[in-house]
C-alpha cells in the first residue's frame, strides 16, 4: 500500500501545481472559484497522506 500512497501523493501535487498555473492566467471569476476549490481539495489531500506516513 506504500507505493500507492506514493502514487496518489505524486499525482496530487502534480495537480495542485497545474491549477496554480492556470489560476495565476485566470481572468473569469466563476472559473477562478472553480480553480480555488479544487486547490484547496488537492492540498488538503496532500497533507493527509503526509499525516499518514508517506
């Protein structure tokens, strides 16, 4: 299960990196919220699988 968590914290970063770049460009408020939200869920996750011992 260690190397799945790995996986799954690998990606979650990835994402959080990707929507930060397309939040920095974004011009449109309704998507901006959007963007903020899933953020905010990749960064919780992250720091939920940091608490579980990656």
């Amino acid at each position: 299960m260690f190397f799945i968590s790995k996986i799954f914290y690998q990606w979650h970063r990835i994402r959080l990196a990707f929507l930060e770049l397309l939040l920095e460009g974004c011009m449109d408020k309704g998507l901006e919220n959007k963007l903020n939200r899933k953020i905010n869920y990749h960064k919780h996750k992250i720091e939920k699988l940091s608490k579980d011992g990656l």
